[in-house]
C-alpha cells in the first residue's frame, strides 16, 4: 500500500505550518553550541534546554505507542530516542543531531543566529537546516503513514547532541544501546545536502579529511631581516616548499599519494547530477572578483569536488598583523593543513603519507614539525538493492514530478563511519536539505520549507517499503 501522493503533501504541509514550526522557531532560539566550540555547554544548560524541547514535542506528536527516552551519560552529550513498534517485518533507523555550529559573523541585517526569521519558504536561523528539522521530518513522515494508514515496520530514532564536533559520543551510544536498536535493514540519516530544491537527492559518498599544524623554524628568535636575510632562509619560503611537495601550485591539484580510481559508475552517476544542476551551479559560491573555476565544466567540478583530493590552508601562525610587522627575518612560519580525501582512501595510511612527505629531507636541514590534529575516513554507499533503487526512484517523481539524483558530497560526516561499523550490512539512504544558499555553518543559514515538506513525504514513502531480509543485504 503506498501513499496517496496528493493527500501526502497536503497533510506534510499542514503538519510543518502547525505542528511543526512553532517549535522549530523556539529551538533556534536556543545558543546550544556543539561542545567543540562551547566548552562550558554542560553548566550553560542550553543542550538540556534544546534536548527538553524536543522531547516535549515527541512526546506530544509521536505515534502513541511511542516510547521517547533522552539517554544520559557523565561527561558526554545526551542522545534522544524514539522507539515507534510498527506493524510491518523489519526496521529502521532514522538519525539526525540537534547540537549547532557557532553564531558566526555575517548574518544579514535583520537576520541572526539566534532569532528565527521566516521570508516566504525559508526560515533563517542557526541549526534550522543544519540538522534541527530532521527530528520533525522523521516524526512528520511515520505520522503520515498512520494518517494514511499505510503500514511501516519498527522504526527507531536517533538524535544525537555532539555531530558538530566530530560525534565523539555517537559509538557509545550505539554499543550501550545495541540491544534495544537491534540491527536494521535500513538507516536513513537527514544530515546531508541536495543539489537544487526541485528533485529527491540521495548521497552515495562522502570524503574524508586529515589535518594538522605544519611549523618550519629557521632561527630561535626573530633577527633583523637587512642583516640576515640572503644568509638565513625564510621560513615562509621552506614552508611554501614544503606544501609542493602536496599539491601543483599552479593547478592545485594533488600529488598521486592521495588519488584514488574513480569507477565508471561514480562518473555515469556524476554526469547525470551535473545534467541535473546545470552550467551555472557553482555560480552559488560568492567569489571575489571575475574567478574562473578549476574545472573546466560543472562535471569537471563535481568530480573534483567529490572524488578528488584538495589542499586548503585553514589556519597560520608566527605571522604578526599588518599593522605592527616590522622589518624582522621571522623565527618561524606555521599553517594549519586540512587535506580533503576521496571517499575510499583511508584516512591513517594517508595521514602516515602526509606526515612522511612533510617530513622527509628538510631544505636547509630546517627543523620541521607535522603535528596531526584530526582524520576521518570518507564513504562510499554500498549498492542498493533492486527496492530501495526503485523506492527512491519513485518518490522523487511521486512528490517532486522529477527523477532522483545520486551523487557525492565533498565534506565530511564523521558520524558515518561509526553507523557503517555497527551496521556493516545495511542499507543507507543519507539525503538532507542543504541546498544552494542554505549557508550551513556560515551567516544566513536557511531551511527551504518546500524541501522539507517533500522530503518528509519522501522518508515516510521509503520507510513504508523497507523489506525485511534474513542475512546481509
């Protein structure tokens, strides 16, 4: 039995005005900072504060056979379940997070991090996108099953509170909660991006990420630089050395240690995304000036953006400020790397990589120090089955009238490879709402209400077609 589609977005729609964005409105009015860039969120109160608000809502909006539980540990952020029995074989697990990135600079006059503001189908606000909507959407999608009456199999779902700082405590939520979650046959997870607002978008892989702190020193202290400077070398000039070791300067792209084969299915799937966004897509990026792009095509693009590895220059250090530079040979230079990953390279053995060719053969014998801050490894889907193809196929063209689009994203989800490790053998619809403009971790941060109102009508459909299997997928 299937969803009627007309009264499914009819019903989406009314469940999101009424019920939904009330309060919605009053959770991005809540700072609650992930705890990276809020150390003092525990005694603040604003997580609780965020986590009683949502749990006041599921209670009053959840099917009534709901359990709700908010699951505690000292030390670590809390976690949010939803336990909905359902009436079919087989289960689902639904994820999504509630913790936000910082204010940021930038938001437009009128607009803030902290106060929700609605202009027609979007609301702006910190965390209204990224990823405050997802436990509405998933509630909203098993409430329009029971409206209709179409059957779904047991549902779980789990809101997380620390996916903003790399989800440190998701994998031990999911190992003490083992028994209750049991192994499900499909995980969706409403944390990920689309490439317009018109079509069903289905992530099938994500890359990863390594980063650290690179310092070159050439001198113990600064020295006057009219009197060094043709005998000691600079540091700048060893360090810039050093990042060509990495990538082409001219061309940026980087070395072969870190490519990795691009199969001919990732690029049919790239090919037809890039059909789907146009020639004008990454026109959305605000640059300076008349830039043209590195790739010469949006298909170019999307495969560097996806499965091509790139060098950025997050951060530097031993650098005084314009204003108060004095002619001084500088002692030392350091810069804070962080190299994206294709999706499979796995992100120690490239750490390792990194580090060697940073390290091997210092120029003038300078003294260089790597030190690795982070790595995540990438993903890659694994095959869908014949149904859930089908499924996803189905529902773009049922509430967008348009086909689905699979394709990669280029940044990183760390609380995907801890989902892929306890559920090695499941399938994973990863989608999400962060289209053009919607500014995810940066000023202006808006939810598309159309995208979302569909996209809950697209969940509840796919969730209604799980079927049960007695082995690995």
């Amino acid at each position: 039995m299937n969803l009627d589609p007309t009264q499914a977005l009819q019903f989406a729609d009314s469940f999101w005005e009424d019920r939904i964005l009330p309060t919605l409105r009053d959770y991005i009015e809540i700072p609650n900072q992930s705890p990276l860039f809020d150390a003092d969120w525990e005694p603040k109160g604003h997580m609780d504060d965020a986590v009683k608000l949502v749990e006041a809502w599921c209670e009053r909006h959840a099917p009534r056979n709901a359990e709700v539980t908010v699951h505690t540990c000292a030390g670590r952020t809390p976690l949010l379940s939803v336990e909905i029995p359902g009436r079919l074989p087989g289960q689902v697990l639904l994820y999504g997070h509630m913790d936000k990135q910082p204010p940021g600079p930038g938001w437009r006059k009128g607009l803030g991090p902290w106060s929700p503001v609605r202009d027609g189908d979007l609301l702006y606000g910190r965390g209204s996108a990224d990823d405050g909507y997802a436990v509405f959407a998933c509630i909203g999608s098993i409430a329009l099953l029971e409206a209709q009456g179409v059957p779904f199999p047991r549902c779980v779902l789990l809101i997380e509170c620390s996916e903003e700082s790399g989800s440190p405590d998701l994998a031990y939520y999911l190992d003490r909660l083992r028994d209750r979650i049991g192994i499900p046959e499909l995980v969706v997870c409403l944390d990920s991006g689309c490439g317009n607002y018109e079509q069903f978008w289905v992530t099938t892989s994500l890359r990863g990420l390594v980063g650290g702190n690179l310092t070159v020193e050439v001198l113990e202290n600064g020295v006057h630089s009219g009197d060094a400077s043709g005998v000691v070398p600079s540091s700048f000039r060893i360090i810039r050395a050093l990042l060509d070791r990495i990538e082409d300067r001219e061309t940026g792209e980087v070395v072969e240690a870190f490519q990795v084969p691009i199969s001919a299915q990732v690029l049919e799937q790239i090919g037809r995304a890039a059909e789907a966004l146009g020639t004008d897509h990454f026109r959305r990026f605000p640059v300076s000036g008349d830039l043209s792009m590195v790739g010469a095509s949006t298909f170019e693009n999307l495969v560097n953006r996806t499965w091509r590895p790139a060098l950025e220059i997050i951060g530097a250090g031993d650098l005084p400020a314009l204003d108060t530079a004095g002619n001084v040979l500088r002692p030392r230079t350091s810069l804070r790397l962080s190299l994206r990953l294709p999706p499979t390279l796995d992100a120690t053995q490239a750490g390792a990589t990194l580090a060697r060719i940073l390290g091997t053969d210092p120029p003038y014998r300078a003294t260089i120090r790597y030190e690795a801050e982070w790595e995540a490894n990438g993903w890659q889907t694994p095959p869908f089955s014949g149904w859930l193809d089908a499924a996803v196929q189905e529902v773009s063209t049922s509430f967008f009238g348009r086909p689905a689009i699979y394709f990669g994203e280029g940044f990183s989800i760390p609380f995907m490879p801890a989902l892929v490790r306890a559920f090695p053998n499941t399938q994973f619809v990863v989608t999400g709402v962060l289209g053009p403009d919607s500014n995810a971790h940066g000023p202006n941060e808006f939810l598309h209400l159309g995208m979302a109102k569909k996209l809950t009508a697209c969940v509840g459909e796919i969730v209604s077609r799980v079927q049960k299997t007695d082995g690995p997928v």
